[in-house]
C-alpha cells in the first residue's frame, strides 16, 4: 500500500509536471502566436503598400512594376496627406535646368527599360514580402547623418559640398556616372549620391537621391534608382524608396526602384543619369526630376507638410560616393572600384554640383567654396576636375577598391 506521504509526494510530482508542461505548451503558443502576428503585420504592410492595379508589368529582372490609380497611390496613407491635393507636375523648373546643347554634347546617356503606364496611373514598383523583411533589418542599421558624421564604424565615403554659410538653398541637381561595385549580400551597400537637407544633426530633414547597388535592401547586385528621406534625423520618419507613405508619385514611365539597363564599363562606354531635386516656388513640395528620353521627367515629390526646417530650405547640399560594412571588417568598392587618377573616361564622377537660389535660378559657385569630405584616403579617394569644357564644372572623380580602411 503506498502511504499518505508518499501519496502526497507523488501528487505533487505530476502537477508539478503538468505545469511544466503547461508553461512549455504556452511559451510555444506564444511564439506561435509571435510569428502569426509578425505574419499578419507584414501582410497588412503589403496590403498597404501594394494598391489594387489597373495593369501590372513585368522585367526580366524578376521585378514587377504595378499602375496603380494616382489617387490610390500608398503616399496617402500618411496621416498628413489624407486631404492632399495632387501636383501633377511642377508649376515652374529652375531656370537653366535643362540645357539642350549641353546634353547633347554629352556622349553617354542614360538607358532604363521603357515602361509606360496608363493615363491617371503611376507607376510603382510591387513591393514583396522579402523587400519589407530586409528593409527592416537594414533600416536598423543604416548610418543615421553617415556623411556629415566624423567617424562611423563600417561607413565611408568620398564627398563635396557646397559651404556657404549665410546661402539658402531651394534645390541641387548633379549627374551621377552609372556604375556597379562589387558588393556581398550581407547588409552592405554602395551608393552615389545626392543630399539635400537642413536642420541639426540629431533632428535633420534630408532628401537623399542617387544609385545604389544593395543586395539586402533589393534582393540583388543591380544598380538601382533609390531614395531615403526624414524629417528627424532618422529616429521615426522616412524610409527608403517607397515603403513608407510619404513621396507622392506622378511618373508613368520612371520610379524609385529601377533596374539600369546599361551601366558603365571601366575602358568602355561611360553611362551616367541626372537628379535634380528642388522646391516648388508655388506648392513648396520637394520634387525628384529625372531625365528621360531625352527631356526632364518629374518622377514626383515629397509634400512640404512632411518635413520641419525643410519646409523652408536646405542649408546643405552635397553629392558623391559612400559605402557601408555594418562588421566593418575588409572593406569593398566605391563606383567603379578603381581610383579616380585624373582621368574622366574611367573615373567614376559626380558632375557639375549645382544649387536651385531663392528666384529658382540653377547656378553655380566658386571651386574655391566646395569642400571635400573623404573618411578613408587609403581605400578611396576624390579629386576635383579641372575643366577643359563647361559641363564639367565643380565635378568631382572619385572610388575605390577599398580593403582595411
């Protein structure tokens, strides 16, 4: 017969293993449950983003670009544009943005795969379940202010901007050669670059726009169209391209997100594309104009009623090349891999820098008032053109290998 004590002692053995196995049973419940909601999270996200289409397209780089209504468009998800009313296109470019002689002059042009929506459509690149996840982890690890920063473990870059203190700044355009560094699948980047932005450091407003060759961010080592923006500093506004509400679209045949068709060929053909980004004079919004088939092509805009000290100017602007290792261990290549040794055929280049005044006048300034900023002149370096025609004024070249920066 077993005794009362032992009866007791056995009692309290199978519920303390019923418990156990009850908090085992609910700890896996909860990660269960944890995954679902991650699941419906995303599923949600791409509900959001993604928008019913009038048409779909489809590259051979396994991209799908989606014409959607340009009133359905994701930007008015955002909370300060539900009763936005649509800029279809600028009420005015800056004078002198477009000189046709000189593009003509110009021996190598930009080439992306021709796409043409519907009318009252954009054109908007379908965002997949894996475009969200790996944005997201990137995100986290994304220099905050990288090229205004002294020192940033991982991060380098070979840059110039203007310094005038007391100017206000309504724009900048610069042609950026088209070229793709070799770069891993582990969260790192390459880019080149144009920057527009203002306030301080911690708080900035920044429009960013350029290439960039980011496997975790596009799940390839294309070169592609990308932005960034925020209005405080990178802390809780803005994201890259279009995977946030915020840039209103209005481009049937050009997007944030593209694939180039041909890119630049160290001692061969020099491929480069122009990005201009300005402030209405009239609506104050942030335009991005690309050029396409040989004419401006305003791509669209960032509502001024997103940003704080943007809303106004910038203060900065600033163009070239970055590149960013988040172990920041052996180092990569920065435009075409190679230093820029004097010569505007092979060197990857930041062409003619140029800044939008308060009358909306494209101008330029004195070399002697760009400065460069260059992180690693062991692994990159930048070097100022020395001007035999007029489209190579304030250019720089600039790259690198990289290595153990």
């Amino acid at each position: 017969m077993v005794g009362l004590k032992d009866l007791k002692m056995r009692t309290i053995f199978v519920l303390l293993m019923i418990y156990m196995v009850l908090c085992k049973s609910v700890a896996e419940g909860d990660r269960s449950l944890s995954k679902k909601d991650d699941n419906l999270d995303l599923g949600l996200q791409l509900k959001l983003l993604n928008k019913p289409a009038v048409k779909s397209l489809y590259t051979k780089y396994g991209d799908i670009y989606d014409c959607v209504d340009i009133k359905k468009q994701p930007a008015f998800d955002h909370p300060l544009l539900k009763n936005h009313t649509i800029q279809m296109k600028p009420s005015s470019f800056p004078t002198g943005l477009i000189d046709e002689e000189l593009l003509e002059s110009i021996p190598s042009k930009t080439e992306i795969k021709s796409i043409r929506c519907p009318p009252q459509t954009v054109l908007i690149r379908r965002t997949q379940k894996e475009d969200i996840v790996r944005a997201k982890s990137q995100v986290r690890r994304y220099p905050r202010n990288a090229h205004r920063l002294k020192a940033k473990p991982g991060y380098h870059y070979a840059t110039f901007q203007v310094e005038i203190s007391d100017l206000k700044y309504y724009g900048a355009k610069v042609s950026l050669s088209l070229d793709q560094p070799k770069v891993s699948s582990t969260n790192q980047f390459s880019e080149a670059v144009l920057w527009v932005e203002n306030g301080p450091i911690d708080q900035i407003n920044s429009i960013q726009v350029g290439w960039t060759v980011n496997p975790k961010l596009f799940g390839d080592n294309r070169t592609r169209i990308f932005s960034y923006w925020t209005a405080d500093g990178f802390h809780k506004t803005g994201c890259f391209n279009l995977l946030c509400p915020g840039f209103v679209q209005v481009s049937r045949v050009k997007t944030i997100g593209m694939a180039y068709e041909l890119v630049s060929v160290y001692g061969g053909p020099k491929y480069e594309d122009h990005f201009y980004v300005f402030k209405d004079p009239k609506s104050g919004n942030w335009w991005y104009t690309g050029y396409k088939n040989g004419r401006n092509e305003p791509v669209g805009y960032w509502p001024s009623s997103l940003f704080t000290s943007l809303r106004d100017f910038a203060n900065t602007i600033s163009s070239g090349g970055e590149v960013y290792n988040p172990t920041n261990e052996h180092s990569f290549q920065m435009g075409n891999g190679h230093f820029p040794m004097g010569n505007t055929l092979l060197a990857s280049s930041a062409r003619r820098l140029q800044y939008v005044d308060q009358k909306s006048i494209l101008g330029d300034v004195h070399t002697s008032l760009l400065r460069f900023k260059v992180s690693s002149p062991k692994c990159y370096k930048a070097e100022f053109v020395k001007p035999n025609r007029v489209y190579w004024i304030n250019s720089i070249l600039f790259g690198g290998p990289g290595g153990a920066c």
